[in-house]
DNA sequence: GCTCGCACGGCACATATGTTCTGTTCGGAA
DNA sequence: TTCCGAACAGAACATATGTGCCGTGCGAGC
C-alpha cells in the first residue's frame, strides 16, 4: 500500500472511504474530525493537503464536501458505467430489435460495470448469451458479454452482426474473403454462415465476458 | 424509463447524473439551479422533494451537497467495491502468501467491481489466472477470477485450496472422498491431486469470472 | 367568477462548512 | 543551547448552502 502517509492520514483516508461508501457523498471537515477523533478542523484541512500533494485526493476550493478521492497516482477511481442489457442473444437467435435502441431508452435493463471492465469505452451495451453455442470461445450459457459498438472489424474478431436479409442478429467470428463474409461460430460441431459482405452490417465487438457462478 | 417526472424534475435527475459523473460529489441547490436554468433556489428545492418521493433520491436535511441518486424504486445504486488482486494463480502453482494477506494490507492492486458482480458479498478477493490450466472451466490465460472467503465447501465446487504439506495454493475442483480429498483440476490432460482431507484448508470459493478481450 | 392546489419567483435567514490567523509542541540539525 | 520546520490546537471569520415565508400565475372543477 502507501507508506508515505502518517498515522493520520490513513485514518482520515479509510473515513473517507467508509463514510462515502455510507452517504455515497463526501464528508465535511467536521465529519471527518468527528469520524476520526481529530481536535480541530486546522488539522484535517492540514492533512487534507498532505493528501492532496501526494495525490490521494482531489478537493476543490471554498465548496463545501468537494473531496474526490483518487487512487494514489492521482487518478480518479470509483466510477462505474449503466451498460444497457439489451437481450438475449444466441449464435443464430436474433437480438430483440437491431440496436438502434442504444441512443433511445428502449431496453429493460442495464448492469453497471467499470471502467476497468469497459476499457475506458463508452459506447458498450450488453448481452446475456444464451445456449451453449459459443463454448470454444469460452462462453457459456448466462454469460454476459459486453460489446463495443462499432460498425468495422479485423478479421478473426469477435463481433456482433446483423444480417439484412434475414433481419436477425448474431454473435460470430468474422472473416472477410473477397466479396463474401464468413461468419464462425464459436462451437466446433456448428458451421460457418457464408453471405455476401453487404449483407451483413456489424454491431459491435465483444470486449469483455463476465459469468457468475 | 420514468413518466411520471415532470420536464423539469427529468432534467433534474440528468443534471444531477452528470454532476457527480464530473465531480464524484453531488451539487448543491444553486448548483441545480445554474445547470437547469431554474429561476429559484425554492423551485430547486421543490422538486427535489417530489423526486424524494418519489424514490429516485434521498436527502438528507440540513446537510450540504446530502443528494444520493437511487434508482427509481428507493434503491441505492452506483457502488464499486475495491476488490484485493491477491496475485496470479495457476493450477499448481502457488499464490504469493497463503491469504492471510487479506486484512493486512500485503497486496498490491486492486480491481473495481459491482456488487452485482460480488452478489453482495463483502469478504471476496480476485486472483489472475495464468497459463490455460482451467480451460475446461471457461476459465484463461489473464483472466481474472474472483473468490469468496470460506474455509468449507461442497463437493464439486471451484474452490482456492492450500495444500499444507506442499505450501501451495491451487485452484481446483473439489471432491471429498472418504478421509481423502480428490482435487480435479480443470484440464482434462492433466490428473487430478489425491491427498488426505486434513492436509487441505479451503481458501475460497469461485464466484464470478472476468474475461477482457 | 370563485376557490383551490400545484408549480413557481424572490428573498431573507440560519447554519453548515471551508479558511485563516495566532500560538504551541516537539524533534532534529547546526 | 538555539533555530527551524512539521504537526497540531483553538478560535474567529467569511461564505457556501439549505430552508422558510410570502406572493404570483394558472388550470381544474364547481
């Protein structure tokens, strides 16, 4: 951990993780006096400076409980995206409505993750993937996967596609050859759809799976 | 989503959504009136009760800035628990210190996870996987899995198991057999551990795992 | 038209809260 | 010893901020 800081600083450091993890809002001077049996408010704000240089906090001036607590290198920490579930998805079952969803409100519910998790990416939506269709690629039945919408991809990717002519969508592996596309699935005893490359439109690259068991 | 919140009170809520995006502390009446163009702190107020009653805040009277964001049906939300990374872990290999490490402070990272993502759980901690040991888990190379703090289980359950004779700790499945224990890694290729069931002291149970791409 | 409740405007007030100033204590360097 | 800066005490001060009060406009219902 940090061994930069004093006895005291630690200790006002776990107040303010305990107490806005509490409030989900931040202490003021004299919480964090009270919380930590300290005499007087000259000495938080004394040691809220000493924080502050050595970037374990972010306060800003003259407003009240604006103490933002970094990771110690000074980065933000704490903050986790509403990533909107927007279905069901099997290899080969269609997502409920092609994801144009996104930007209206019209899916039922979200699960938030963090920015570790989305890679820093905002536009990520996901899916609970259903069956056990896609296990060579270590996904299972109940897993979510977490996509980056985009509408290009490499070769080999992992992408959710849509297909115009079927109007459904699925979750493949993608190749391009020549004028047509093939699309794998990740499940050695299914094979691969051949269309033609305007046929297909991606929706997004899975960059993350999560499972519960 | 919500139809039963005036235009105002939406805005409201989106403010407030943003503010706290920005500043990881939540704005103070003249702050909402500013940022949505309302003429009167009063009228602030005002709204912030309907939507208190509504459920989607909660307040705390006479304290500053003292706005959570719930979800709409009175619940908190919005929480991350930093989750230890006590450190890597392959199927025979050993965890850097047998997991006493986990009130101390002896660990090096952490990750951020949801509590949807922990279940709830308070005493969890994650370890990297290395090597493709547990492919038949679904589970490799640089994924991360995360575990529950217990010393029992029930058979069959993927659980971290310190082998006391050997001073290692391992990520294997569990089977008591008699006054012996079974310990089946997650590879068909590899065989699995006999040893006698009081050489074993459970470290934790596998309760989620998490894939980037 | 009249009443009444809802949403709003304006403003003063009380207090919650960050800041600052003056000292004090204490340990190490000179 | 003397000097000096880090850490702390205590209190006053300035302002940031929530609250309450009084009034207005307006549409619904009678």
């Amino acid at each position: 951990m940090a061994d930069d800081l004093s006895l005291k600083q630690r200790s006002i450091l776990q107040f303010l993780e305990e107490f806005i993890a509490d409030h989900d809002y931040p202490p003021s001077i004299r919480d964090i006096q009270n919380g930590c049996d300290i005499s007087s408010t000259s000495v938080v704000d004394y040691n809220l400076k000493r924080l502050e240089e050595k970037g374990y906090i972010r306060r800003d001036r003259e407003v009240s409980r604006a103490i933002e607590l970094l990771n110690g290198q000074g980065e933000r920490r704490r903050r986790t995206i509403a990533v909107p579930l927007l279905g069901k998805i099997a290899a080969g079952r269609p997502i409920p409505t092609p994801p144009d969803t996104l930007s209206a409100g019209g899916y039922e519910d979200t699960i938030e993750l963090t920015e570790e998790q989305t890679g820093g990416r905002s536009n990520v939506f996901a899916l609970r993937v259903e069956g056990n269709s896609m296990i060579d690629a270590l996904i299972n039945d109940g897993d979510i996967v977490v996509l980056e919408q985009t509408d290009t991809c490499d070769d080999g990717e992992m992408v959710a596609v849509w297909l115009k002519g079927e109007n459904e969508t699925t979750l493949k592996k993608f190749f391009r050859e020549g004028e047509r596309v093939r699309l794998q699935p990740m499940n050695a005893t299914m094979s691969p759809i051949y269309t033609a490359a305007d046929n297909v439109a991606v929706q997004g690259r899975v960059v993350t799976a999560i499972r519960s068991l």
